[in-house]
C-alpha cells in the first residue's frame, strides 16, 4: 500500500485513493515536520520545538512517542503491533519517514519545474508551459494550511518562494509563445502575491508593451518602483531598468521575434485560485533596535579601564580622541567613531585658543573665551576618561541577538531574507547576514554562514568556539553551504545545534559584499 501525501495546501494522506484520518492537530503538525525532513531523521527535541514553540510539554519524549505511534496505526493500519514500522522508523539520530519517490506532493512539484526549465533552455516553451501549469495545479492553496510555528512559517515561505519562481518561468514560456493578451490579466494576480519578484513585474511590462498598451507597461514600472522604494528603500534592478527605457524608446526588439507558435497539447489556463489573506508589511528597517550588553568586570576588562582611563586623564585629554577612536575601530562602531570625532574637535579647540591669545592663565575663569577654553580642556579630560572606562566595562558584542519572540526584530529579519532571496545584489551591498562589516541596515541579526569570519560564528549563540572552527573549515575545505540541511550533512553542525540557530542563519553564494569593511 502507497500513501501519498500532499503539503502544497492543507495536509493530507491517502492511501489507495482513500483519505487517511491522521488525527489531532498536533499529531498532523508532527507528520508535517516529518514530511519536510522526508527520509532524513528528526530528533525528538526537534518536534518538540518546532510543534510546541514556546509552550513545550514537561514529558515532550513521551508526547512526541505517543504521536508517532498514532500516525503508526493510521498509515500501516495492517502492521502487526509487535512488527517493526517500515513507514516511520527510529533510529539513534531520530524518526525517520520513508517516502517514496513521488509520493509527496512538494517532489512532483519540484520534478516538473526543473524538467520545464529544461525545455524551456531546450527551445520548447510550449512544453514547458504544460508541465507548469500541471505543476502549478498541485497548489491547493496555501502551503501547510492551518499550521503555526516559527518552522511552519519558514518552509511556507520557502515553498511560496518556489511558486513564484515557478510562475516567472511561465510567464518566460507563455510570452515565448506569444500569449502575452491571456498572461497579462493572470500576471496582474500572480503580482499581487509575490510584489518583490521583479521578473514578473517585468513579465507584465512586456505582455502590455506587446498588446500595443504602452502607457500600462510604464505605469506597470512606476508601481515597481514605488513599492520597492516604499518597502526596501531601493530602485528597481538594473534588468527592470533596461526594459523601461527600451519601452519608452520603443525598442523594435521588444517585440515578437517570430510568429506566435500555437502548441496543439497547451493546457488550458489554470482557474484562478481565491488570493491568499494579506500578511502585514513588516516594519520599517529604519526603526532602531537595541540589544543589552553585558557588564565585564574580569581583570582583563580591569587593565583595560586602567590604560584607557590612564591616557585619556594622563594625557589632559589631548589622546583621547585616538583612544576612542581605537575603540570605535575595534567595535565597528559609526557613533563612538563620531564620539571621537567630538573629542578631537574639542582638543583642536584647545589649543587654537592657546595660540589666539585670548586665553591669559594669570586671571580668574571670567570671560567666554576662558569658559570655552575650560570646556575644550575638562570635556575630553574627564568625561572622555569615563567615556573610555565604560567602554572598557562593556564589551561590544560581537553578533547581538534579540530574543526570538521579538516581534519587531522578526519582522526585520523577514524583509531581509525577501531582499536576499529576490535582490542578491541589493543585499550585498546592504551587508545583509554580515554583523563584522559596518552597515546601516538592520536584518534583525541575521548571520550569513557563508560570509562571516570565524569569530563571528563563535558569538552566535550556543555556538562553541569549537563548534565555529568546525563550520569556517568545511566551509573552507568544501566550499559555501547551501542550507541549513547541508550545514547538518557535511557534519559542521549537529542537527540539534543548527535547528537552534535556524532564525539567524542565512547562506549566501559567497558573492563579495558591497557594504563598507571595517575602517
């Protein structure tokens, strides 16, 4: 007996054409964990997490066994009590869920999307279009309906990210096919689930501009570039860019390189599907968010309040402008770098004063000029000496991390991974997944696996720095991971330490960042 199983919209089983009753919504949420690990174990700890969040059971083990012996019954309803399961087995990493090729609904998706592209680099866009629009139809709506839970939301995400790629390689073979009158009115829909993907908003530009409806194609590009400008402070990519100017020019080129090819086998267009509810705007990235810092009395935080203290008081304030700025430097820091600035000011002050004459040291402090003088020698004296013992005290942080329940901290982390899964160049240079480089965005600590130094992976946290030099090697010896499942895989993490860090970690392709390196 196979049991197929589809995600692509609420959870379901069947089994010999009949639906499985899978039970209670935490055992659902259970098998729908073990589904985004098919074949792969899963420790117990794991489902606990990722089913309970914030509110876990005290006996969690016992609780998970007792779901997974349900799910058991309901998928080999014919396996002896005392046989060993085939469908769902334990083994000393975890539970493990057999699934076989193509029986999961997410597989088949993913099969007839790369075979499409493969038709469509092929020179075949009229397959290409079938077998996506089959893809497509798998989609019964929202991907893992009616789950909640912080790891729900992320493979949500991740599975909407693939139909919207899946719905610009469409939209490539339909305009292809030279049907950009029926593509724009489903484009204009697709758009408003996915408004960051730029392809498709350049998809629509071009199937208006080819209708003879230019005035649309660049209100159509107008729209794009508000929302990016609203939502991400950017304009729209360069490729986006092209396409406007080449419509306002009216390029020759945009239109049909050949007759409409008719494709005797082309589906019929997919029924719209009710849109999806609308999810809030995260919040702006200009809103500040402010980590504590922990106070550091050890006796190498000692020495150091001493020597800076020392100089900055020592040296009547005329060093302390470097010291700070040493501190600012080591920190990365662009308000003590300013603080800096401040002193080195004051001290200039000081002795352009001295020099003008103005200043007499025979006479009581009466006159502005002696009164600014006071200002430019005790500001960086005496404040600039706690200034400097203070920071000494409290150590910069190296990768300050906001709880995970921070709504707001979420909320910037969510945006950033939009920008770097749609704008990969966009968020180089916003220095997106990079806590070492100096930046002025915030992506809510997010730490680029692929990118950061060594140091840097041993701040994040629960991480040893062991643990850090395991993961900076292989990445050193087998190059940028991929995801978190390869982090697991290559053995640089283990399961249960990478799932803890599943919120702040992101892996770019190792593409050099933009955003400003330190000093």
């Amino acid at each position: 007996m196979q049991v197929r199983y589809a995600v692509l919209g609420p959870l379901t089983a069947t089994a010999d054409g009949a639906e499985v009753d899978l039970g209670p919504a935490k055992q659902r949420a259970v098998l729908a964990l073990l589904l985004l690990n098919a074949n792969r174990p899963v420790s117990a700890a794991a489902i606990v997490d990722a089913v309970w969040a914030d509110d876990p059971p005290e006996n969690g083990t016992n609780v998970v066994q007792k779901h997974v012996a349900g799910l058991r019954r309901a998928l080999e309803p014919d396996r002896s009590p005392r046989s060993p399961s085939t469908v769902l087995a334990l083994d000393g990493a975890g539970y493990r869920l057999h699934v076989e090729a193509g029986a999961l609904d997410t597989d088949t998706f993913d099969s007839s999307v790369r075979g499409a592209r493969a038709l469509l680099a092929g020179d075949d866009p009229g397959a290409a279009a079938t077998a996506l629009r089959s893809a497509l139809l798998l989609w019964r709506g929202e991907a893992l309906a009616g789950l909640d839970g912080r790891v729900f939301a992320t493979a949500r995400r991740r599975l909407d990210d693939a139909r919207g790629a899946a719905w610009e390689l469409l939209a490539e073979a339909e305009l292809a096919l030279g049907r950009h009158a029926s593509l724009g009115a489903e484009l204009v829909r697709v758009i408003e689930e996915f408004p960051a993907r730029e392809e498709l908003r350049g998809a629509l530009m071009l199937a208006l501009y080819r209708q003879g409806r230019q005035a649309e194609a660049l209100t159509a590009f107008r729209e794009a570039r508000d929302y990016l400008s609203d939502e991400f402070g950017v304009e729209p990519g360069e490729r986006l860019q092209d396409l406007h100017r080449r419509i306002l020019r009216s390029d020759p080129s945009l239109g049909l390189a050949a007759p409409p090819v008719t494709s005797p086998a082309a589906a019929p267009p997919v029924a719209a599907a009710p849109p999806p509810p609308p999810t809030p705007t995260p919040a702006s990235a200009s809103v500040p968010v402010r980590t504590g810092r922990r106070l550091d009395l050890s006796a190498k935080a000692w020495a150091k309040a001493v020597l800076f203290g020392g100089v900055a008081a020592g040296s009547l304030g005329m060093l302390t402008w470097l010291v700070i700025g040493v501190l600012a430097f080591a920190r990365r820091s662009w308000a003590q770098g300013a603080a800096a600035a401040v002193y080195g000011v004051l001290t200039m002050g000081m002795f352009v004063l001295i020099g003008s004459g103005e200043i007499d040291p025979e006479r009581d402090l009466g006159t502005t000029w002696d009164l600014l003088f006071s200002l430019c020698l005790f500001v960086p004296m005496l404040v600039g000496a706690l200034h400097a013992v203070l920071l000494a005290f409290f150590p910069r942080s190296p990768a300050p991390v906001a709880p995970a329940g921070d709504p707001l901290r979420e909320a910037h982390r969510e945006q950033a991974r939009q920008i770097l899964a749609y704008r990969p160049d966009i968020a180089a240079e916003l220095g997106i997944g990079r806590p070492d480089l100096f930046r002025w965005y915030d992506d809510g600590g997010l730490v680029d696996v692929n990118a950061v130094p060594e140091a840097q992976l041993a701040a994040l946290p629960g991480l040893s720095a062991e643990a850090a030099r395991t993961v900076a090697a292989e990445r050193a010896r087998g190059g940028p991971f991929g995801s978190l499942h390869d982090l697991v895989a290559r053995g640089a993490l283990p399961p249960d330490d990478a799932y803890a860090l599943r919120q702040l970690l992101v892996f770019g392709a190792g593409l050099a960042t933009t955003a400003r390196p330190p000093g």
